[in-house]
C-alpha cells in the first residue's frame, strides 16, 4: 500500500487535538500527498481508529498551505505587475501555438503582456472581494450590537410589510370580487402557469439583479459527504472539537425535510412535496412583482410566498454561517431565529466556505449539484462511509413505479385536464396529453388497461422481462415522444404539484364539491381512489382506521411524483441500463423498474472536474469493485488511482479472528443453499454456539445469511431442545424486521449484560441473533461488553437467481477484463459476500482497549481468494482451526477479565461507562 508520505509535510505539522497515534499520522500524510498530487485515493481506517479526526486534520491542513503558497504566489505577481516587469513566471507564460508561431514577435510579445496584465487585475479584483467579504465577517464576529440592531431592523420592516399587506387585501375585497369561471379563488393556484417554449430561460435563483454582492468567486474548497444526517452532524461536532474549528468556514447542507422552518410546508410530510410546494412559493414571489404591475388589467390573484425567503435575512444568514462553524440542527435554530430560510441562506454561502458538509444524494446527483449551486472545478471531494459507494450512485439512479400508481396517476391527471381545460394554454394540453399517453402505454405493457381498477385485473402472463431501453421505447410505441422535453415539462411547470393540490381537494368525501356538469367528472377521481383503497385491502393489506386510511391516502396522493423519476431514468444511454418489467397477480402488484448498470457515468463527471477525490470508509475490502467498476470505467488514469489502509490501535492479544472448518462432531462446516438446511448443519451451528457461551462473557452476536434462515435456525431448535441450552446461559434476543423495534431490542440486550455483569450467576449476558445487510450489521456498535465475539454463520452470498443480478453479471461479463483468471461476474459475487461480512464482523472492536474475538462458520474462508479480501487488520491476526478442538481451546485463552475490575487498573480510560459507546452512528 502507498503511504504517501513522500509527498506530504511530517507528521508535527498537523495540528491535533491530543497526541495522534502512528497510523493517525501515516493517515494524514498519505491523504496530504493524495490532495497535493492530485490523485484519487481509496482510504481504509477501522472505525475506532480516529478516521474523522484525521481527515478533518490532514485535509484542513493541506487547505491552509495551499492557500497559504497562493497568497505568495497572488503577492509576488501584484508586486512585479506594480512594477511593470513580466508577471508571468515560465511554467505560466503561454505557450507558443501554431497560430502564434508564425507571427512578429511583437504580436507575440503584445498579446503576452495584454494576457499578463489580465491577469493582474483578476486578481486585483478578487483581492478586493476577499478584503471585503474578511472585513464584513470579522465585523459580525467582533460587533454583537450591531447583530442585535440589525435583527431589529429586520423585525421592524417584517411588521411594517404584515400591515402594507393587510391594508391591500382589504382594499382588495370589493363587491365586485366574484369567482372567475365558476372557480373558487383558492382554486387558482392549482392552474398551470403559461409554459412558454422548452427552453425556456433559467429561473432566477432569488437573488436581485443589483444583488452582485454574493456572485463571489468559489474559493478552493472540501466537499465532505457521508451517508446519514446523524453521521455529518457528528462530523461538526469533531470539526468545532478540532484545532481548526474557530478558524474554519464551514457550511452544511441538507435537504429542504431537514432545513425548512417555514411549518406550513413542514406539515406536508413527503420529501417531494415540500420540494414541489418551495418551488411553487418562489415563483410566486417572482412573479408578484409582475402581477402588482399588470393588476389594472386582471383580477390579481392572491399566492402565497414563504415568509423566510427574503434576501436580505438570507445575507445575513449566510454571514452567520460563515462566521462561526454550526451542525444542521444549529443552521435551523438560526433560521428561526433571524426568520430566514437555512436551505438557501446555507446555499448562498458555499463560494466562500472552505469545508462544505453535505449528504451523498447533493453531491452524487448531477441535477441536484447544479441546483444546489455547487462547482466541483479544481476543488477537492472527499467521500466518508464509502463502502456501499456503488450501490448508493446506482440506488439514486434508478426508479420505480407500480401498476396502480401508473393507473391513479392517469386518472387524476385526466380528471384534472377536464376541470380545467378551459384554462389552460395549448402547450400545457400538449404536454398533458403526452404524459396520459405514456402512462397508457406503460400499463399496456404490464398486460392491463389504464382505464379500469388495476387491483381486478389479473395479468395473463406472469414473471420478470428485462430490455434495453430503446428496446422498451420502442416496443411500448413512445419513442417518438422526446422524453428530454417531457421531463423538462413537468419539472419547470411543477405539475405534480398542482395535481397533488387538485387531489387534496378533490380526492376525499370530505372534500367533495357541489355537483355541477363539471363537478360530475371530478367526482370519478373519488370512486377511482376509493376503489383502489378497496382493492388493496382485498390482497390483505392490514386495516387502519378510516380517518388515518383517508389521511395516508391524500398522503401518497400523487403518484406522478414517481413516476417523473422513472422518466426520467428512461433518458440514460441505452447501453447504461436495463428495464424491467415484473408482471405479478395482478396489474397492481406489477411494476415497471429502471436498473442502472454503469454507475461510472454518473460519477465521471466528479473524478473529471475535481483536483481530487478521496474514497473512505472503516471497511473497504475488497476494493476491486471501486477500482474496476467505478473508477477506471469512470475514465481515470490507473496511475492516478491510491490505496491506503492502516492497521488498529488494538494491542494484537486483544482480537482473536478465527476461521472455523469443523465443528465439535467433527462435520464439515459449507453452508451453502444446498447443504445448509441439513438437520446436522444447523444441530452443529447450536453445538458451536453451546460451547462459545458456555466461556464468552458478555454479549455474544450472531449473524445468519438472511432472516429466513435464521428462523428456520430458530425454529429447528426449539424442537431439538438445543435453545433453552442456550438460554440457560444467555438470553436469547432476535432482530426485528421492523426497524422501529430494533432500539427497544437493543435497549434490552443491554440492559441484560449489565445486570448479569453485576449480579454473576448462571446467565452470563445475552446471544444478540442478526441477520448480514439487516438494521445491525451496519452502523451499530457493539463495544465492549455489548460484543465479546462476533459469530458469522455461513458465507451471505446473493441470490444469484435474481434477474437484476444475472443481467449485472452478464453487462460485467461483456465489459470488463477478467481478473485473475475469474470471470467479473464470479468477481462481483464474491466482492458482495466479503464487503457484507466484513461490515458485520467490524461491529466488535471500537476503541483501543477493547478486545473481542471473530468466528467466521465455513472453510471456504479459507481459500486465498476469499481469504484476501477480509480487511488487513483482520486478515493478519485471523488463525485457520481445521477442528473445534483446537479453536476452542485458543477462545478458552482470550483475556476475559471482569470489565469492571479492568477499568479499575486503568481509571483515567475515556471508556469507563460500559454503554456509553452503544450508539447508533
């Protein structure tokens, strides 16, 4: 592995917050020379190593001595442009082309000097710009009163505008105020706007055109993402805990669910519809200008704009942001505060910051990038939590709709263009009509029709068929409809909005309108989602009562959110993805699916653009796919590609990793589909775990291939009596599946190795029954006590038989380079058993002074190739046992010493509280 530590400072010229230990520092300088060299690193520290820590460290470091040689570099060329010397040093002259070479060299001479004096005063101008915007936020940082008076300020206009307001809708409500063919004045808003042409010209982003004062130049910054919003709070938090945390300028993004404080979009729940209803409030802001002009000539109609977007509260916002470092939660409370809006305020302050902390969606999704104002030219990406990197891109990427949201979807969106037919322009009818097609035609192709209730109708022919895209076009009779234009439709005229309106208000008894001849044909849209209600309880969906049943109905309402999605993915080259179409039952229960296969070429854009990119995570074997799939596929230079992955801070006596051929009755442990349902297999499995609880204290974790197996495990051991053996010296706790029950179990689990820690007995702790890829083989640790060893039953390979799978197996098998004389495809099944074992068998071990040991239940780890793909601090203390014998006789020696007696020799250890580290990441 590279170290790469030619390349970076020593180790004394990183700041930290206490001694780092070695690997620390080996860290750090290899991800120095990563980010000064430009290169793509794959990064691997075991969680209780201190990987946050070091890259907060190692990168912000990097951060400051580059922009500290350009400030000298920015310096020295001021100084000779003052000077009216040459500017320019020789690497940047420009270089001589075959335009210039045949010209006089004063033509050369002439146009070099005009490109160094252009130079000059770019950066004359950014000086200014950085001077300025240094000078505003220190005055913030310094001058608490002048905060105070400018949040009164604030608060004085807001009253006087509230009191402008009321004067103007009373002037406004008049005898002559009568509905405008015959609809409500609340239904206005559920019209669509006039959609001019399709390329139709950007939206503003809300900032004024006087308002050049946040049109800065981005400066050269670390994007930072991790998985989960719980994961980049913590990440803050060690941030402000850091050296660098008083000095840094850090912004965190998140999405409108997480950041908006406007409570009235709050409410409505759904990630898209708080999206939709944002969008909406915006433009009806850019247009009130307009409509105050034009209210001589037309009714005005009232819309409402959100109360928190004003720009000069988010300018304010943004300073506050910049000025001192805040985590989601903070960015929120300041919001309410200085009643501005966090998602934009935070946005606006992405030029100038130096860390961006953001979750993987923002960054991995190109369109959200743009929207989010993000530019990753020349700065620096670093990927936190990695190892399910591949799955996320393709997750995003991909898209799915049922049979019954594709069939309710037609029906509002038909009821929808009869209500309103009348008002609406010709393009948007165009457009309409192109959207109730698609949808007609993508229901025929799951066997039914668009028109009846898809819960009765049985398909004739059942199963899984995968196309290719134009193949799917072509045989559905839409490829001559231009999707680009289409999904460019319902995203600028927000029509899934106004659908969502229109069913919120129409699609309930509650809500019903008086009978009309028009009324009479809104009416259907009732009957349609009441018999979808009715349909789906037939297939034995549990029952609620009526008044949630009608509230979780509007709730999912609007299925044409969906299925944008699936359009959408439908644009991908044909070669990058696959259809599928799973006919079930009935046309309800099937669905159409979009399967990306090639996720390089959305992550290609990123390695393009950016200085440089660092993959991490705590468990990143076997790193083949990231290389193979993502990387190179993505374009880049093998030579530009590094790995780095450092040992533990665990003493070598403290794990003990076991790979386990045999169990006590001498039969061979091979779980695979064929063997693993044996009486013997499973009779030998609870023999293993009779003897293990018998000498582990504590908590002991097993994890099953799938939760089918572990019950039928379960089950099969009830019956032989080999569970209440087992419950004789542990309880026994199993995953739920639900994942609302897992923090009750766990509480639980915990709550019985403490008490059995303190009153001894028979019962020595609790056997936690997992399940690999469940709600506890990823993110949970088990310190301490909470896992002693870790039990892995059998390999976890996926199904195989999955036509998803099969068809990446076989686009593998077509595009990439056999690898060691192994099919791609053999390659990738392996890389899913290995990368989901190693992620359940890294719970134990979570700090230095921890200890635990590993059984890993099959042979075929054994093998070299399964062998190597374990992680390296696992991989060189692991011992092959070919008999139990021996094996338990190495689990007898493992340091099992009283915890607290242990803690009692070391009082000053930060791990004192047994629970404190039973967390969820």
């Amino acid at each position: 592995m590279e170290s790469g530590a030619a390349a970076g400072p020593v180790a004394g010229r990183f700041p930290f917050p206490y001694t780092p230990y070695r690997i620390q520092e080996q860290f750090m300088e290899a991800l120095y020379g990563a980010l000064e060299a430009g290169r793509v690193g794959i990064f691997e520290s075991p969680t209780g190593t201190g990987k946050s820590l070091s890259l907060i460290c190692g990168a912000l470091a990097w951060l400051r001595d580059w922009e500290e040689k350009r400030r000298q570099e920015e310096a020295r060329l001021l100084a000779l442009g003052a000077g009216g010397q040459e500017a320019l040093s020789p690497q940047q002259a420009r270089p001589e082309s075959a335009d210039t070479a045949g010209q006089p060299d004063w033509v050369t001479a002439f146009v070099q000097k005009k490109e160094e004096r252009d130079i000059v005063d770019r950066l004359k101008e950014e000086q200014i710009r950085r001077k300025k915007r240094e000078d505003r936020l220190e005055k913030i940082r310094q001058n608490v009163q002048l905060k105070y008076a400018a949040k009164r300020k604030r608060c004085e206009e807001d009253e006087a505008k509230r009191l402008l307001q009321l004067s103007k809708e009373a002037l406004s409500q008049g005898p002559g105020e009568g509905a405008l063919d015959q609809l409500d004045h609340n239904e206005e808003e559920l019209i669509l706007a006039e959609y001019e042409s399709d390329d139709e010209k950007k939206v503003v982003s809300g900032l004024e055109e006087d308002d050049d004062d946040l049109e800065e130049e981005h400066v050269t910054k670390i994007y930072y993402c991790s998985r989960t919003h719980s994961q980049l709070s913590q990440f803050v938090r060690e941030v402000q805990k850091s050296p660098f945390g008083k000095d840094t300028r850090l912004v965190s993004l998140g999405s409108r669910q997480n950041l908006c404080v406007n409570e009235e979009v709050r409410r409505l729940g759904a990630l898209q519809l708080i999206n939709d209803r944002c969008m909406e409030m915006q433009k009806n802001k850019h247009e009130k200008k307009s409509n105050e002009e034009n209210e001589g000539k037309k009714r005005r109609v009232s819309r409402t704009v959100c109360p928190f977007y004003s720009f000069e509260q988010m300018q304010f916002l943004r300073d506050e942001v910049l000025v001192e470092v805040k985590d989601i939660e903070q960015l929120v409370s300041l919001g309410r505060e200085t009643k501005a809006c966090p998602y934009y305020g935070s946005r606006f302050a992405i030029p100038a910051a130096q860390l961006v902390v953001l979750p993987y969606q923002m960054l991995l999704h190109e369109p959200t990038r743009n929207a989010a104002g993000i530019k990753l030219k020349d700065q620096v990406v670093i990927i936190d939590e990695a190892h399910n990197l591949i799955d996320t891109i393709t997750c995003i990427h991909s898209a799915e709709v049922s049979g019954s949201q594709l069939c309710c979807a037609h029906s509002q969106l038909s009821q929808y263009m009869e209500r309103y037919r009348k008002r609406l322009k010709a393009k948007n009818l165009m457009y309409i009509k192109q959207i109730l097609y698609l949808l007609e035609q993508f229901v025929a192709m799951l066997g039914g029709n668009v028109n009846q209730n898809p819960g009765s109708q049985a398909v004739s022919q059942t199963g899984t068929v995968l196309k290719s895209i134009n193949d799917f076009l072509f045989q559905s009779q839409i490829d001559n409809i231009n999707l680009f234009k289409v999904q460019r439709y319902c995203e600028k005229s927000l029509i899934s909005r106004k659908l969502f309106g229109f069913v919120e208000r129409y699609g309930g008894p509650a809500s019903a309108v008086k009978t009309n001849k028009e009324n009479q044909k809104v009416a259907g849209l009732q009957d349609f989602l009441l018999t979808l209600q009715q349909g789906s309880d037939k297939e034995g969906t549990p029952q609620s009562s009526p008044v949630e049943a009608e509230h979780d109905q509007l709730r999912t309402a609007s299925p044409l959110m969906q299925i944008e999605g699936f359009l959408s993915a439908l644009t991908n080259a044909n070669q990058d993805g696959r259809v599928i179409l799973n006919r079930q039952g009935t046309v309800g229960q099937s669905s159409l699916k979009f399967l990306l296969l090639n996720p390089a070429v959305h992550f290609a854009k990123v390695v393009e653009e950016c200085r440089a990119v660092i993959i991490a995570g705590g468990t990143m074997q076997p790193v083949a796919d990231f290389r193979e799939q993502l990387l190179c596929s993505a374009g880049v230079d093998p030579a530009r590609i590094m790995e780095f992955s450092c040992g533990h801070v665990i003493p070598p006596e403290n794990i003990l990793p076991i790979i386990l051929c045999s169990g006590p009755s001498n039969q061979q442990l091979e779980f695979t589909y064929q063997t693993r349902d044996l009486p013997q297999m499973m009779d030998e499995t609870g023999r293993i775990l009779c003897n293990l609880c018998n000498v582990i204290p504590g908590g002991v974790v097993c994890f099953f291939p799938s939760y089918e197996y572990e019950k039928q495990v379960y089950g099969h051991w009830e019956k032989s009596g080999l569970l209440s053996r087992l419950a004789a010296r542990k309880k026994i706790f199993q995953e739920p599946k639900k994942a609302n029950q897992v923090d009750q179990v766990l509480v639980e689990y915990a709550k019985c190795i403490k008490r059995c820690s303190q009153t001894g007995g028979q019962m020595t702790g609790a056997l936690l029954l997992s399940v690999v890829g469940g709600k506890m083989s990823e993110g949970i640790n088990f310190s301490d006590d909470l896992g002693r060893c870790v039990i892995m039953v059998g390999m976890p390979y996926p199904n195989i038989k999955s036509p998803e799978l099969q068809e990446k197996m076989t686009w593998l098998d077509k595009t990439m380079p056999r690898a060691g004389g192994q099919a791609p495809s053999r390659v990738l099944i392996e890389n899913l058993c290995m990368k989901a074992v190693n992620q359940s068998i890294g719970r134990a071990i979570r700090h230095q002074k921890d200890f635990a040991s590993i059984l890993l239940l099959d042979h075929r780890y054994a093998r070299p190739a399964i062998f190597n793909k374990l992680p390296q601090w696992i991989r060189e203390r692991t011992q092959v046992k070919p008999a139990f014998g021996s094996a338990f006789a190495e689990l007898r020696k493992v340091r099992t010493p009283c915890i607290l007696s242990c803690y009692q020799h070391c009082p000053h250890c930060p791990h004192l509280d047994l629970f404190r580290d039973f967390s969820l990441e």
